[in-house]
C-alpha cells in the first residue's frame, strides 16, 4: 500500500475514533446516575430480575436491528440508533430520582440493550471506512479506537466525580443524551467522507482471494449460508458465540459481587461510581498505548485473546481471599479494564475473516442474542438464590459464586484454543478487504 493510501485509510479512521470515544463518553455519564440511584433504592435486590428483563428485551432488540439492516442497510441503520438512543435518554431524564422506581429499573435495562447497538455500530463504522486497508492500518486504527473509547470514559468519570455537588444524575443523563446526539452527526458525516460506492472497486472477489493465496483464516466461514440459523452451524461461528456466552457469564458474577459490596458499603453515590469508572478507563488506556500493541504483535491474535480469562482466573484466586470493597473492585477493575483495553480491540477483529453479508448479523448473533441469553440464565440462578434472603434481613455470603466464576473461565480458555485450532490465530495475516453491505 502506497504512503498516500496509507495516509488516506488513517484520516477516515480519526471518525471511528471519535464516534466511539463520543459513544463511551455519553454512556459513562447515563451510567454513573443510573448506577447511583438505582442501588441507593436497594436495587441490589432487583438486579436479578433486571438481568432477565434485559436477557427477554435483547433477543426482540436483536431481532429488530437484523430487520432493520436488512431493510434500510448498515449505514443508515446506525445512524437511526445513535439518534433514537439520545432520544430515548433525554425522554428518562425527568424520572432520574429516587421516587421513581419503576422508571429507574426500565432505565436499568434498557442501557445494555440498547448501547449494545450503538457499540456494534460505532466498531463496525471501521470495518466500513477501512475497506481495502492493509493489516498494519487496521492495527493502528483498532488500538487507538479503543483509546479513543476509554479516554471519552475518563472524561465522564472526571465530569461526574469533580462536579458531583452541583450535577444532578438527571444532569448527567442529559449530558449523555446531548453527546450521543452529536456522535450521530460525526456518523452522518464519516458517511459523507467516505460514500460505499467509491470504493467499491476495491472489493476483490472470492476468485481473486483464491489466486492470491490468502490464509484460510479468510475462507474460515462458508459462503453458502446466510441465515442466522445456519451461519450457527459454522464451526468458528458456534466457538465465537460460546466465548461470547461464557465471557458474558463471567462479567454477570464479577458484576454481582461488585455491586453487592458496594451497596453494603454504603457508597452508592454518583462521587464513588464516576471515581471508579475514571480509574478503570485510566488503567484501561494505559494497558491499551503501552501493553495491548505489544502483545498482539508479539503473541497475534489467538494468544492474544488468552489474556483476559487467565489473568482473571488469577484475580478470581486473589479476591477469595477477601471479601472488602477494595479486593472486589480491582476484581472487577481487572475484568472491565482488560476487556476494554487489550481484549476489545482483539475481539473486534476475530470478525474480520467472516465475509461480507454475513459480518452484521453473526455480531449481532454473538455480541447481541448469545450473550443476553447466557445473562439471562446466570441471572435466573442469582435470583433463585437471592430469593431465600429476602425476609431474613441479612446480607447474602456472596463467596460462593467465585467457584461459578472458575469453571466459567476454564471452559473460556479451551474454547479459546478449539477457536486458536480453526484458524484464529491467522487472522493477523487478513487483509481487511471483507466489508459491510450498504443495501
């Protein structure tokens, strides 16, 4: 690739930066106000059952953004998201209080769901600008996206800790729906930069793929299918949506215990959440600059993708050992930290072999559908549990579900390496050449 190619694949990547960096940003301060008043209502003790509304209104959600791509294509589906999101929180703002519950626990799920398209959109907007970018622009353009995402979560974190005394959650969720308002202006305008059918000539065909030799990585999915029901049939597929399931099992644990010592600590509190999610984006940046590009380069993708659930099973280990609200946080500062930093920017691009036409509906399938539906389950099991302490007036011993959190883990590894044995670890030989369809 050419130095003027190079340089003109680096401007379009500035707008995937900047939409997710404005994305996190909005969704840490709706975040932090969500957090703070919906734990200062006790809402330890709904957190079950929020999990499995959020598991049900996913697998609808999911449904409706497939139909939805299908019906007025990619770019325009994620414009349609980012505006309906800002719409949508701006119309919460009046019930961010403590005397509405209801609205409060609606809030409570709503977030994931719908930030998850949001996500999804604002990743692939890359994917989508980046067509035709060699492998060392993709590395480049993917770490400084997810630097991008938690620089925009510093800056929240920042925002709600200092100007907690005069900012009102309600202000906050404002903010967020404000921001996320003009990141459907910076998608507007990335799709104005760079229109899907200038450069539609540098989409090789399959033949062409052939010829050249590419890595099998490349050819990891079956041209022949496209529907959601066969495309869980392919092999690398049915490995991406266990590690999806497993990973998000092993959050919804870490998540439990966090926000159970958090609410018997007393600190549920705008100050506590937006210091704890300023922490958590620094650290997370700091890996993503100085250890996430070593590591990839060095070790490539498949091993790569090791670092998460074993530096966990490592952090699951320590924190047994103690059940303060500082072992439980770097627990959870450990989980949230390197997803952001070193496995985000990683997992992303385990997409990239999957052909295109395929690409929205199977991270929709694996970051959508799988994940809330294993969420749904783990948070059924918490809920059967937290059951029995209702009328005892008691906290609940919370230690037992580290053991749930291990065999989550080990079973996170193997499939890892069953996905390592299906040509994950080639993927860093991929050209992105493999694109989104726009119609």
């Amino acid at each position: 690739m050419s130095f003027l190619q190079s340089s003109k694949y680096k401007r379009l990547a500035w707008y995937p930066i900047l939409v997710v960096g404005v994305s996190m940003f909005g969704f840490i301060c709706i975040k932090t106000a969500r957090d703070a008043i919906f734990f200062s209502q006790g809402g330890l003790w709904q957190l079950p059952v929020a999990y499995i509304w959020i598991a049900l209104v996913s697998i609808p959600a999911g449904m409706l953004h497939l139909t939805a791509i299908k019906r007025w294509g990619a770019r325009r589906t994620r414009m349609r998201v980012f505006l309906l999101t800002g719409v949508i929180f701006f119309s919460f703002v009046p019930f961010v209080d403590l005397q509405h519950r209801t609205a409060m626990m609606a809030m409570f799920i709503v977030t994931p769901v719908i930030f998850a398209g949001v996500f999804a959109g604002a990743w692939l907007l890359a994917g989508d600008l980046l067509e035709g970018a060699g492998p060392e622009v993709t590395r480049w353009a993917y770490s400084r996206i997810g630097a991008g995402s938690m620089l925009g979560g510093i800056l929240a974190g920042i925002l709600a800790r200092l100007l907690s005394p005069i900012f009102s959650p309600k202000a906050l969720v404002a903010v967020g729906a404000l921001t996320l308002l003009g990141a459907s202006w910076l998608v507007s305008h990335a799709h104005r930069s760079s229109p899907a059918w200038s450069r539609s000539s540098t989409v090789p065909n399959s033949n062409s793929d052939n010829k050249q030799g590419k890595s099998r990585a490349s050819h990891l999915v079956s041209q022949s299918s496209e529907s959601a029901a066969q495309l869980v049939k392919e092999p690398y597929i049915a490995g991406l949506i266990g590690v999806s399931a497993l990973a998000a099992l092993a959050t919804l644990f870490i998540d439990f215990q966090f926000y159970a010592v958090v609410t018997f600590s007393g600190n549920t509190n705008t100050e506590f959440f937006g210091s704890f999610y300023a922490v958590l984006n620094t650290a997370s940046l700091f890996l993503q600059l100085l250890v996430a590009p070593w590591l990839q380069s060095r070790f490539g993708l498949g091993r790569t993708l090791m670092v998460l659930p074993l530096a966990l099973l490592g952090g699951v280990g320590l924190a047994a050992y103690g059940t303060t609200l500082i072992s439980r946080s770097i627990l959870k500062l450990t989980e949230s930290g390197l997803k952001a930093s070193i496995h985000r920017s990683v997992w992303e691009q385990v997409f990239l072999p999957i052909r295109r036409g395929q690409r929205e509906i199977t991270k929709m399938l694996v970051d959508g559908l799988s994940a809330r539906i294993s969420e749904g389950i783990g948070a059924a099991v918490l809920y059967i549990w937290l059951w029995h302490f209702s009328d005892t007036g008691h906290n609940p011993d919370v230690s037992w579900t580290f053991w749930i959190i291990i065999a989550v883990v080990v079973s996170w590894i193997a499939l890892v390496f069953y996905l390592n044995k299906r040509g994950c670890s080639q993927i860093d030989a991929v050209e992105t050449v493999l694109r989104l369809p726009d119609s």
